[in-house]
C-alpha cells in the first residue's frame, strides 16, 4: 500500500517526464501531449522521445530529443507512452529497465478492441508488474495536475486551476467537462482519464486524492466495475468519503447505455438501481445527469455536506414564481418546505411589504429602493437561519437590472448572510448573469455557490444534505 | 370575439402610447416605463402624464407632458398606468372619455393584497367593461412586442428579438427570463405579462399569437386558472397548438408551491397531475422546469413537432461516453434508442474505425484528422436519416480545440446534416462553447438547435416528438 501511494506521488508531481512518441506534428497525438505539457508551465525536465530522433531531427517542441527512453542520461519519473500498440510492450520493457515506476499509455488498440488486443494489455501489465511499474491507461486521455502545472493531456488546454478532482471512465466526458467547466468559472486540480483502467483504478485514486491537500471534492465519471472490483471500490469510497464528498455520475443505466459502455470501455454497465444504493450506503453522493455533477461539484468547492434527517428548506425569494418552482423541485426530490410557526411569520411579515409572504417560500417581493432590499434579504435570511427551524437555505434573487439594486442585493448576500450562515446556503439568481458577472463572483467569492435556474440549485441543495 | 381581437392589436401595434404616472425619476417605476420605451426605438407617440405636469415640469424623459391623459390633444391608443392603486378607477375613467380601448395596469395593489384589494380591482374592471376597455393586469410588469420595438415594461430593458412569443402569470419570471436567454442568445418577441390577470387572460392571448406571424412558439407560466377558465384555455389551447406548438411551465405542483400560488397571483393551483394530463391531451406540451421550458422554447424557432409513435432516436458521438449518458437520459424518458438492424451496422462500420460502435449511439471516436471528422458525421448521418429506421436524431460533438477539428465537425453539420435531414435534429455540443462561439451560431442559424449537456438534448427531442 505505501510503495502504491508512493507511484502515484510520482504520476501527479513528477520532476521529470518523458513523452515516448513525442511529434513534431502540432495535430497528432504526440505533438499536442507535448504541446500541452511545454505550454502548461511545468516546472520539472520534459524528455521528447522519437525513433526518428537523432536521425532526421534532434529536437521537439524546442526540446533536445531522444531516440529511445534509454538513452536519456537523467532518471525519468514518469513516462507518456503514445506510440502504436504493438510497440508499447517493448517501451515498456524499456522503461522497466530505465527504472521508471509511473506511465501512462495514451494508445489505444488494446482491450477496448476485442480479444487480441486485450492479450496485448495483458502482456503489457505483466512486463510492468514485472518491473514494479504502476499504470494509468490504455487508452487513456491522459492526467492533469493543475496545481503542479501538470498537463499530460490530449485534448483541450486547461487554464483554470481549481479544488475539484475528477476520475473518469471516459476521457472525452474529462475533456468536454474542462470546457463546460471553464465557462461557468469553474476549474480543476487533479484529472484523470482511467482509459481501460488496466491497472490504477478508481479506488486507488480516491484513497490518493482523499490525502490531496488541494483537493476538496472527488468527482467520479464511472461506467462499471471489473468483476470483483465492486467491494474494494466501496470500500475506497466509504474511507475517502469520510474525509471530502465523492460525488459519482453512473453512464450505462439504460438498456442502449449498458450495451455501449461494453465497446467503450469493455465495461459491464451492471444494474444502475444496484450501484446508486451500494454509492448511498457507502457514502457517496450519486448524481442523475452530467449538468447536476458539475453543480454539485462546484457546491462542495464552497459547502460542506450536512446531516440532516428532515430536510427542512427555507427558501427566500424576491419572485413569487422562483419560489414556486424551487419549491415544486425541492418536494418532487423529497426535500420539505415546511411552513413556519405562526411566530415566524409574524417576524418576517415585520420586515417585507404587506402583499409579501411570509409562509415559505418567503417571497419579500421586489419593490422598495437598493436599501430596502438590502435589509429584506438580510433581516428575513437572519430570521430563519436557524437549525431548529430549517436545514438549509435557498436564496433566489430574480433580475439583472438595475445594476444599484442587484449590488445591493450582492452586498446583503457576502456582508450579512454568508459570514453569518449556519446553515448551507445556496444562491439562485435568474438574470442575464453576463451583465453582473462581477456580483455573481463576489458571491462565490463569499462562499455560496450561485446557479442560474431554481430547480438546479435545489438539485445541489439534495445532495449537499445526508 | 372581432372585436377582442381588434383591441389586442391596439396592445401590441399601437400608434401612440400614454404613460400615466410616468416619472422623471429614473429609479421610480415610472421612470423606468418611460425611459425602456424611449430608448427601446419606438415609432409611435409618447405622452408621459403626471399630475404634477404644467406645474412643477413641463417635460419627462425629453417629452412633452401632461396633467391628466384628457389633456393630450391627439387620440391615445394604448396607456399604461403606473399610479397608485387607490387612483386607478378614475383614471381608467379618464381614460374611457379619452376613447382608450387598451389598458396595461402595472400598479400593484389589489387582488393580490386580499379583499380590498379585489374589490377594488372589481371596480376597475367595471368601469373598464363599461367603456368597452380591455385591461391587461393589473400587478403586471407589462408588455413587450420587440418586432414593434415597443417595450411597456418594468424591468430589464429588452434587447434581442426573436421569435418567441410569452405569455407569464408572473412578471419577475418573464424579466429574469429574457436575461437567461439574452445570456444564450436566445430572443423575444412578444411578451405579456398577465398580473392578476383581472381582464386579459391566456386564452385571448394563445388566439391572437396564433395569428401573429412574428411568433413560431408560444411560451406559457401558468400557476393556476380561475373557477371555470380552463375550458376556455383548453380550448384555445387545442386551436393555437393545430398552427403553432405551445409549451407550458406549470408552477405550483408542490404542496407549498401551491400555498405560494394563492398569495402570489391570487390562482388555486389545483391538481398538477391532472393540468399536465390536460394540457397534453390538448395537444400543449407541459415542462417539467424552467430550464427544460426555455431549452425546449429554443428548440421550436428551429424545428417543427414531429409525430412519432415509435419515438426511436439514433444517437451518433464522437464520444462513447457522452454517447451512453444521453441514451441513459432517453430511455428513461420514453424514448426509445433501438439497436440498429445488422445490414445497417455493416454499413456504418465502413466508415467508423473497427473499435467504433454502430449499435447506436453510434460511436464515430473521436479519431482521425479534421477530414475524417466531417467524413464520418456526414455519412453516418446519412445511413440513418432514414424515416423508417428512427424519428429524430442527436448528435453529439464533444469538444471545442484544436479549432481547425471543430469546425470541420461543424462544416459537416451545416453543409451535408442540416440541409438534407428527414428528421428533427438536435445537437449536444459539450466543451468550451465560448471558445467556439461562432461555430455554435453557425449550426444554429443553418436550423439545428444546440445544447451543452447530453440530457438537456434530450429532453428537447421528447418534446418535439408527439
């Protein structure tokens, strides 16, 4: 166990990498991986490797290169192995004698292609084990390390780093995420593409990343487990999930799904029922679609999970028809919108017009100056942030116009309600969010993560309580 | 009925509009009326009233003003009056002496705050009937007719036109509405805020939209009818969807989104099930949320419903996983993503790699140059844009870099997908959408809709299927 964390240390802060198929070609594989890896900013030696090398060309990405993993003077911590399939058994036999201990195999042509190529992975986990090397692929996209500018990846260029860390099944999913992500702000710190998960699996990694300082929520893309595989998976889970939420996205569910996820990652999809309620005994956080995971991710950047056996939520909104709908959604995922006391309400209706209502959803409707709603927001949010009362907190803030009045508004929810939360809170703010995109930052700067549509942040709210 | 209709023209084509109650405060809610009309271009006349015009001013917002809207010279289409309520009924007997026949009452006040209130709009309403008036409101945000540049609204000043036509029992949705889609490029045309919805109701206003030429879909939030409205909306219901399609965003499905309803637009609920299973059997197409409405909006200003009892969707990715994760999303809505005949497997795997999938989704990879790309979208395309074989299609792009892949996966979109397709078909773009923004709008404007998330795609195609 300590030598397998140790091999992992070197896959995601490795102070030197060798690219084995490195191109000089800026569209193939090779050359983008290299690409990637010169421009993320990487700190440690980077070792091109090219058959070619030292024959028609002696450099790479402006790279003195080699022509074999051998003939590098220094040591290699890890390698990226991009070359053929039929080749990849030699270099790692190579890379064994060089005494490298970590690779990741981009290549494809292995298990996912039938019988004889899953005879190839099998000869190349044999020479690996043979050596001690730990693996991560084939057939894998790659990892990334934001935090060490670590960028082995072949796909688009990550520019945001952030405290979320995904496993994934499928790369592309890895890939199209990133960007998705770096629309909405949102960034990542360690990714990994298991590829065809010969070795390195996803219980290896959560057990890493649960010890990853910079790391604060696990997401998993997953779409089956080898036979066998499932106990030690859960078992990862439950003592990861002990210490940062592990939020899991099951693919396959469906009877087209189940069929696909054999050819793409030679995987039984197995039953979808089983696998969420085995994910909830063991204290993971399962997921319904690829939008409710990156919300839910981007919660547990600001919140942590809370105990709650009730599941009481308060929800204050200065549009009666958002409160409606994020109420309709927190009952329809068995949250409860509990009326309030008799007493309550008499408090709120001190604070919000007349024609208000104080019931929950509070809707302290939208009339009055910038101050006005400055103080409804904060002195109703005071009144029902309050443990016995609720277990957790919508705030819905309608509108993106005029600037004065929604900066207000911003100001109640940084100075008056996230420093003084008991409770998780979340933020739903319906507008065109472009032209306030400086307030919606200063929130989640504050810690409440901000979503456009109600019944999104009542999703995340779901899965924030346990 | 003639003459409803006539009337509801002088809503949103009028050739001259009063601002009763208009103010030179650009923060008031009268000076928000009058400064949104003004700068939204339009053409007609402006005459802002405000009792204290011709004592402490003369002029508002750069206009002429005056007293009382009996003191304007010319004759008045349409006035929206701001006033507080308790000044409402005279006004609107004003406004009958000065032959108005079209009223927009955003002054709040009156059914919504309890019986008073009613009582006081039942007056109005009285006098309004009395002169043969037609009221929209009152407690409305107002009325926008974008093609006509007329903007009677308090709230965002409206930017994008479109080709959507809104119909809101709440005003603060409709306002925070357009900022989401203004954020997605998605634009307006007609938009009608009802209020308490004392006079004008959704089925006079689904029967004059059916007519507008300028709308291709029409847009419903609807919390509750009055006792005895829902045949008529039904009905009007059934005559606008046999021109147009009409969506429907119930809200108040909830037990304390219901209580909510009561308090917010003075409507019962009623039962959630049994409006959805109205609304379908009247050929309306009812949402779930606020996110699946717009989407699903959106989806109609491309493409026209389909009718399909098989509902059977082929899926082609260049993504296995984002494959899997929208025919999981199918199924589990009803739809159907059959495992293609052999004959046209074989077909498909001469242009796919060997380690691809044609099972459907049909797993194109993501291999190969630019080229490729476009080879293998446009032909798989081909083989299955085949009425017989499947009632829509998805396809699936997982990407946004190297830009050069990109827009030859978009070229095949636009040039060989969307002029020769059969059948709906819907696009789920998954990556840095921003990065690629201009080939986003390309695939839009050549009629194929785009989604980022797989199960958002989705659920567009259900609706579009009947």
């Amino acid at each position: 166990m300590a030598e397998k964390e140790f091999n992992l240390n070197y896959f995601f802060y490795p102070s030197s990498v060798a690219v084995i198929g490195a191109s000089k070609n800026p569209n193939k594989i090779g050359g983008i991986i290299i690409n990637n890896l010169v421009k993320s900013g990487y700190k440690g030696k980077i070792y091109p490797v090219n058959i070619k090398c030292g024959e028609e060309y002696n450099e790479i990405a402006g790279l003195k290169c080699y022509k074999t993993i051998l003939d590098i003077p220094d040591t290699v911590d890890t390698a990226v192995i991009v070359v053929p399939a039929r080749f990849v058994p030699d270099v790692v036999e190579d890379c064994g004698k060089k005494g490298i201990k970590s690779l990741i195999i981009i290549s494809s042509g292995f298990a996912e292609t039938g019988k004889e190529g899953k005879k190839l992975q099998d000869k190349v986990i044999e020479i690996a084990k043979k050596h001690g090397i730990r693996i991560i692929g084939p057939n894998t996209l790659g990892i990334v390390n934001t935090n060490h500018n670590l960028n082995l990846w072949f796909g688009m260029p990550i520019r945001l780093k952030g405290k979320i860390s995904f496993i994934s099944q499928s790369g592309a999913i890895a890939d199209g995420l990133f960007g998705v992500a770096q629309d909405e702000g949102i960034g990542f710190n360690i990714v990994v593409s298991l590829g065809n998960r010969a070795d390195v699996d996803e219980a290896d990694l959560m057990l890493y990343l649960k010890d990853d300082s910079f790391t604060r929520v696990i997401g998993i893309y997953l779409e089956g487990l080898p036979p066998g595989a499932g106990r030690r998976f859960l078992e990862a889970l439950k003592e990861t999930s002990t210490v940062k939420p592990v939020v899991v996205l099951k693919g396959g569910r469906s009877i087209a799904g189940s069929r696909a996820t054999l050819s793409h990652t030679a995987s039984m999809a197995g039953s979808y029922e089983v696998y969420v309620s085995a994910i909830k005994q063991f204290d993971g956080i399962p997921v319904e679609s690829m939008e409710e995971f990156l919300d839910t991710l981007k919660a547990f950047v600001y919140i942590d999970r809370y105990k709650s056996t009730q599941k009481r939520i308060a929800i204050i909104t200065n549009s009666g028809g958002l409160g409606i709908l994020a109420a309709d959604a927190a009952e329809s995922l068995g949250l409860s919108i509990p009326e309030f006391p008799r007493s309550v309400q008499e408090e709120i209706m001190k604070v919000i017009p007349p024609f208000g209502n104080p019931m929950n959803p509070v809707d302290i409707t939208a009339q009055g100056t910038p101050e006005d709603q400055y103080k409804m927001y904060s002195e109703v949010f005071k009144i029902v942030n309050d443990p016995s009362l609720v277990d957790g907190i919508i705030v819905i803030v309608e509108g993106s116009y005029p600037y004065e009045l929604m900066k207000a508004i911003k100001d109640a929810l940084v100075k008056e309600i996230a420093p003084n939360r008991r409770l998780p809170v979340i933020v739903c703010w319906f507008g065109a969010l472009s032209d306030i995109r400086d307030l919606v930052k200063d929130v989640e700067k504050s810690g409440l993560p901000v979503y456009m549509y109600p019944e999104r942040a009542v999703k995340v709210m779901k899965n924030i309580l346990y």
